[in-house]
C-alpha cells in the first residue's frame, strides 16, 4: 500500500514518491514542468517564503543537501555545469511562496542564447528545440515519470530509507 | 597607509577596500559593473572553480554569510526581493572560473521581462532605462564609489573589523 504521507511544498501537498532526498530541514522534488531534463528543486521543509526567514540551520541544510543533490543531477543528466538560483520574492519571479532552490543542469548550447534559461523558467519565454525535454511545450508530467526519476536519484544519492526512518 | 592585502578571486586581486564581509572561508565583494544598484558577490575564499568542490562547511558558510549579505542588500537598495544565483561551470554562463555567488536586489518592473536580468548578467543583454544604474552602459566603476558602497554594506553587516581580526 503506497504511503500517504505528504509534504507541504506552497499550497501543494506532494506525494513521497515525487521525492528523493529528505533531510531535517530540507527535501528534493522532482518537477512537474522541469525546464532542462533534471531540473529539480531542494525545498525548505518549513513553509516560509523569503530566504530571510530561514535560521542558519536551515540554509546549511539546504545547501548542504542541495550540494549532494546536484552532483546527483548533474552525474546522471550527462550534464557540465549547473544553474544554481533561489528566486527570493515575488519581484525576483517567485511564484510558489515558499523557499526553494532550483538546480538545473546545463550543457554547452542548451539554450542559443544562455541566460534564455530563465524567461523559459518563468514562463515568458519557449523551451528551444535543442533542449530535448520530453515535452517541448512543458506540459505537465506523468505521476509515473515523476516517481520514476524520484527513484533514479535516491539510488543515485543514496540513504534513503535511513533518512525516511530519521525525518519522516 | 592603507592595507596592501588583497583576496583572490580568480586571476584578480581584490583589494581589502572592495569587500565588506569576511569569514572563515566567504567574503563579500561589490562588483565593478553591477547589473542593478546593491548588486554583489559572496566569493568562496578557497579558490575552486565548481560548487561540487566545496566542503559542506564551506558551503554551510558561503550561504549563512550569504543570507546576512542578502538582508543588508535588500534594506540598503530598497529592494522588495532578491536574486540568487550560483552559474556553476561554463555551460551556465560562469566566467570567473571560482565559486561565488550573486545577490541581485530587485524591484518590482526592474525589468521589462523579469528574467532580462540574466541575459544582462552574462553580457548578452542590454541594461534597461529604468534600472537608474548611474553608468546604463556598464562602464567599470570607480575605486571611490566601490570602496564608499562597501564601507555603507559593513554598517550595514557590523562586526568587519573583529571580522578582519579573526579572519585575515
């Protein structure tokens, strides 16, 4: 029986199987709409929505495990590099009002322009031809595809169940 | 007689009067052509070219003094929120080959598209009118007016010269 537990992400409960890193103060999410394969988020487990609300102990946290969870992306999406950003209000385009650092791995001419990564985050610009994404009109993912790659990056990072027994 | 130290930041030899935070592994730098008014780096002391290359307490430190730079910015520059962003490797825009990370205040309509910002970040765009930069075309500032902003962001901080008692 699959587990019902959930975690706050915004307005949006999200189903364990969509994450794949858990930590006390921090967990990984797979994207509903990644903009480059393996575009995940590592998100605040406390629903606060500016990063000056965080306490030391939670951005050590984050990044700490946001360091562990992009040598994970950036291994298994065959990517050189990697877009590290924290969208910190809503005039910075965040949108879901609750901390959350994107990592996005790159390759070299993703985008023809480089920095077209981030209107296509935020939804002003079209996702290339080149990118490769599944779905280029980044139509949401299938629950499955989602729980797939979940599960492709816990065996990546390793110590899930430990840390499932630990913070959950 | 003004100090002759100096901090690495990739090939550049930073002067002591261009910084305005210090710990034991990060230190903050105002920037010589900044994409909006207050913005500023957080430069990982230890000279490695990806994040993947840091200790979690150089990470763990880089983001803590990260997030007290980030409060100083937004207060000082009025700013309503913030851009964060690490451009990991050269496939991500990343120029100066030594981790570091931007802290970018923004304004609500800083930017005709809210993420120009990035384009203009890595050169590729063109500063808009009403971003009230005092040089619209980037022209590298001068030594005044970066060591008088970085003397208003150590106000702003508090504690640079126990800072730099304990820490240069």
């Amino acid at each position: 029986m699959a587990s019902a537990k959930t975690l706050q992400f915004g307005p949006l409960a999200i189903p364990l199987a969509q994450t794949f890193m858990m930590s006390k103060h921090s967990f990984g999410l797979v994207n509903l709409k990644p903009i480059r394969p393996g575009h995940v988020l590592v998100v605040a487990r406390r629903q606060v929505a500016r990063f000056n609300e965080l306490s030391p102990e939670e951005v050590s946290d984050l990044f700490v495990h946001g360091q562990q969870v992009s040598k994970a992306v950036e291994k298994l999406f065959n990517a050189d590099a990697l877009t590290m950003c924290i969208q910190d209000g809503t005039a910075a385009g965040q949108t879901v009002k609750h901390v959350h650092l994107h990592i996005i791995p790159r390759i070299a001419g993703d985008f023809a322009n480089n920095d077209e990564i981030y209107s296509v985050l935020e939804g002003t610009g079209t996702v290339p031809q080149q990118t490769h994404i599944d779905n280029e009109q980044r139509e949401p993912r299938s629950a499955h595809e989602m729980a797939a790659e979940a599960v492709m990056l816990r065996r990546e990072i390793g110590g899930w169940e430990e840390a499932l027994s630990q913070f959950m």
